[in-house]
C-alpha cells in the first residue's frame, strides 16, 4: 500500500479527515479492501438511530454545520499516536 502514502503520520493525516478518508477508502476498495465505518455518509444515519428524528438530533447537539464539524474533528485524535 505505499502507493496509497508514503509515512505512517501521512496514513494517520489522510484517515483523521473524513474527505481524505473517503478517497483513501475508495482507493482501497479499488485494490479488494472493505469501507470504513467512520464515513461522513453515515452520519444521517447514526443520528437516526440515537435520536429517531433530526429535529431531536439538533436540539440536542447543535446545528447540522456543528455536528458535522464535530464529526470530522473528533476523529483526527482517534488515529493520534499516543503520547510517549
């Protein structure tokens, strides 16, 4: 998979933003790989499933810029290196 990138911290930058993400997973699929589960396409999804309406979603965690802001800026410390 070098082709895909060239360091372990240029991985951990392309998968903390789920646009990058969504063209590495492509990428991937192309080459026999399955798609991630972190994929901003879900997101409508998952807010269904917790709070069955978006009206109940919004009243809860904001705007829908803010959620997905939240979103995409919460993973980027999942693939973080831990601190040494």
């Amino acid at each position: 998979m070098p082709e895909c990138f060239k360091s372990e911290e240029e991985l951990r930058a392309l998968w903390s933003n789920p646009q990058t993400r969504k063209a590495m997973l492509a990428k991937l699929a192309e080459a026999g790989f399955g798609k991630g589960e972190l994929d901003q396409e879900k997101l409508p999804h998952l807010l269904h499933l917790k709070y069955q309406a978006l009206p109940d979603a919004t009243a809860a965690l904001g705007t829908t810029e803010q959620i997905l802001a939240t979103f995409t800026e919460f993973q980027k410390f999942l693939y973080r290196r831990p601190a040494a």
